[in-house]
C-alpha cells in the first residue's frame, strides 16, 4: 500500500529555519534594502503587543526586504539560494534517508512547510517531492507585494492542509514528520506520525498524544 509521506521544511529536513538565510542573502545582493529595516522594531512590538501573529510578521519582514522588487530579481536569488543548500550542508542527513525510503516505496510525498512560495516550491523539486503546499505571497503584476495570499500554514492551518490532502486521496493512508509543538495538532490526525528533533516542550505535548519521538541528525 502507498502512503501519503508529508514531511515539514524548516527543523525536520533542514538542521535550522531557512526563512531568514534566504532573506539576509537576498540584503547581501541588494545592501540598499538594508534601509528599509528600521521598520523591523516597529513590527516585533506591534508582533508582540497584538496577539503574535507569526503570519503578518512573517509578511512584514518579506515586504521589507523585497517588497517591490522584480520577479526576476527573486527568481534569481531564489534558484541561486536553493541550489546551493546541499553543499552547504543545510538538509540533515536522517532525514534524507528517511525521505529515500518514501520514494524507494512509491508513496506519495509531500512538502508542506509555512515558509514561503518564494523558494520552497524549489526546494519540492531539488528534493523530488510530488506535491509541494506552503504559505503564499501575494504580487502586483511582475513586482512583489509581499502581503500573504494564503494563510499561514503553520499550526490549525496545516491541519486543515491535511484534512484536504485526505480528502484528495481517500484509499491512502498518511505519515507526518514534523519537528515543533506547532506541528502536534496536525500530527494527530494522521495514521502514522514521528516528531523528529523537537525541544523538551514539543517532546512533552507528543508523549501526551501519543506520538513517537527520534533525533535525525
């Protein structure tokens, strides 16, 4: 029988988060932007003083750093930065095996990652997934608006992500490897599910939901 193999990005295939590598290399191309982030303090307190929402942060930090700019210029950095992941060492080797064992079986796999449209989609491909869902941003015509298209696909969103990818495959049975307490709620409605290199607290909220635990290094 096939499964349904969705693995998270940023902690579960990656050692680290890749969303501010890929912003501070898009600053070292382009230091003018460097400018534009005296708005960053404004948007940690208003972050912080307003409920902690990850997405319109994460949205702020994305316009403020690219906002406005061509398709071409992120295209460009977006390639550039993804292709060269493997020889920086960014993906843990665990769970590229793990992600090898999927494939060598023919299940379905799944990259379902809250980090952005801009260069994960990239990252689906370098790594031969077949379907790829992220967080996507908005544009005006050929220029980055930056504003989030979607939700934020992180916590009860990615739940509602898999209860659509169940719906789309109804004879398969599912898999989720995620790595953060944000991850737990969408990892109880699989049939199977592993929290790989979480913290003391994730470990914690998993025992508790009777998911199994394990380090990928």
């Amino acid at each position: 029988m096939r499964w349904v193999a969705i693995f998270d990005l940023d902690g579960t295939l990656t050692w680290h988060d890749s969303l501010m590598p890929f912003l501070r290399g898009y600053l070292g191309r382009h230091p003018g932007r460097l400018l534009r982030l005296w708005r960053l303090p404004i948007a940690l307190l208003v972050y912080a003083a307003t409920g902690r929402d990850r997405g319109l942060l994460k949205s702020r930090i994305i316009r403020m750093v690219m906002g406005g700019d061509t398709r071409a210029a992120i295209d460009t950095w977006a390639d550039a930065f993804v292709a060269a992941m493997p020889a920086r060492g960014a993906f843990r080797p665990g769970a590229l095996a793990a992600l090898q064992e999927h494939a060598r079986a023919g299940d379905l796999l799944v990259l379902l990652s809250a980090s952005p449209d801009l260069y994960v989609p990239r990252v689906g491909r370098l790594l031969h997934f077949d379907h790829v869902v992220c967080t996507e941003v908005a544009w005006r015509g050929d220029r980055l608006d930056g504003r989030l298209k979607t939700e934020n696909r992180r916590g009860e969103e990615k739940s509602r992500c898999i209860e659509r990818l169940r719906a789309e495959h109804p004879d398969m049975p599912v898999v989720a490897y995620g790595n953060s307490a944000s991850d737990i709620a969408h990892m109880s409605l699989v049939d199977r599910a592993l929290l790989v290199n979480g913290t003391t607290a994730a470990r914690r909220q998993a025992t508790a939901a009777g998911i199994p635990t394990a380090n990928w290094t």
